[in-house]
C-alpha cells in the first residue's frame, strides 16, 4: 500500500510539472460516511467447555469511517480533469475499529460549471485492526479495492460531493484456543456512502 501511495504521489508531481497551470490541488473531507457490510450480519464466536458456554453474534452490517483525502486534478481549464488522491480515516462499529489509508485515482466530467460526475477507482487498507468484542479474537490487516463513482455540487471552489462505492475487503480471523468463529475470515465488503465536502485551489 504504501509503494502504490508513493507511485501515486510521483505521478501526480510529474503530471502537475508539465501542465501547473492546468493543475487544482484538492482537499476532501468526508465526515459523514457508512459501510454496509451484509456479510457482517450474523458472524459468531462461541466459547465453551463442560460446565457452561458463552457466544458472541455480530448484530447489524453498519460501519462508520470519516476520511480526509488530498489530491489534484489535471486537466484543461474549465474541462474534464484526471485525478489522483491519497489519504485516510477510520473505520469504526460496535466491535471493530481500524486505521483506514486510500489511494484512488478518477476522471472528472465536468457537466456544467456547478455539476460534476468522476469515476474512480482505488484501493483501500485496514491497518492494525483491533475487535473489541467479549471474543477474544485477532484480526488481520488487509488491503482491498473499491470502485465507484463522486458527485460534486456547488461552486469551482467549494462544492457538497456525494460518493458511491462498493468496497472488496476481508479480515482474516485468528481466535485463542478457547473461542471458535463460524468462519476464518469476517468480509467486511459491501455498499459504501459518503457525504461531504471538496476544496479545490
């Protein structure tokens, strides 16, 4: 993750080097972001021995993770633009937290001087995820992909942007010799949406 970060971020200086002019640096904040993870729903461990038993079961597929991206678009003034942006955030529920880092790269179609549409695509880590269940269980880093697509409303500066994105990921599940899982791995996949704000300068 951090080597396509790098190789990103290098793209992004050449490209900005041989059209500045052309070049707007932008600042995404998503606060209000959720994912949906079906698979989450119903995912259980159970602990037990010969006098009494004791089970967990994941209730609900909802995860909270606000991210904060920056990046520059390329293109021609006023046109459609090619983007590049990096960042990260946190993932969070009820029993799994998570350092999130992105890369993403999209093309920008401008449809009028308030609208813009930009498919991206990209790729998503899970850094040093911890479960903060009553399950004693560890969960592996991972790095997934995501593919969707930003709408941007408002002014060239600022603008409210709204994003769409199914995300492919999985923790793989190691649990103590006391506890069993329904299964080794917990797939966090699922429907992502995204609420915020772009900056453009």
């Amino acid at each position: 993750m951090r080597r396509v970060l790098l190789v990103l971020f290098v793209l992004c200086l050449s490209v900005s080097g041989m059209c500045f002019a052309d070049t707007k640096f932008t600042i995404e904040a998503k606060p209000l972001s959720v994912l949906i993870s079906p698979s989450l729903d119903g995912f259980t461990s159970t602990s037990s021995s010969y006098w009494w038993s004791t089970s967990e079961t994941i209730d609900g597929t909802n995860s909270f993770f606000p991210s904060l991206l920056l990046g520059a678009e390329i293109g021609p003034k006023d046109g459609n633009a090619f983007g590049v942006s990096f960042g990260g955030g946190y993932l969070y529920n009820e029993v799994i937290e998570s350092p999130v880092l992105e890369a993403v790269v999209s093309y920008r179609f401008r449809k009028s001087d308030s609208f813009s549409i930009a498919p991206h695509f990209g790729l998503i880590s899970f850094t040093s995820p911890e479960w903060y269940g009553t399950a004693d269980l560890a969960l592996s880093e991972t790095t997934g992909v995501l593919a969707g697509v930003n709408f941007a409303v408002g002014s060239p500066k600022v603008s409210f942007s709204a994003s769409l994105d199914y995300i492919n990921a999985a923790f793989d599940v190691t649990p103590s010799s006391y506890w069993r899982v329904s299964s080794n791995e917990m797939d966090i996949s699922g429907l992502a949406i995204q609420l915020g704000v772009l900056f453009k300068f």
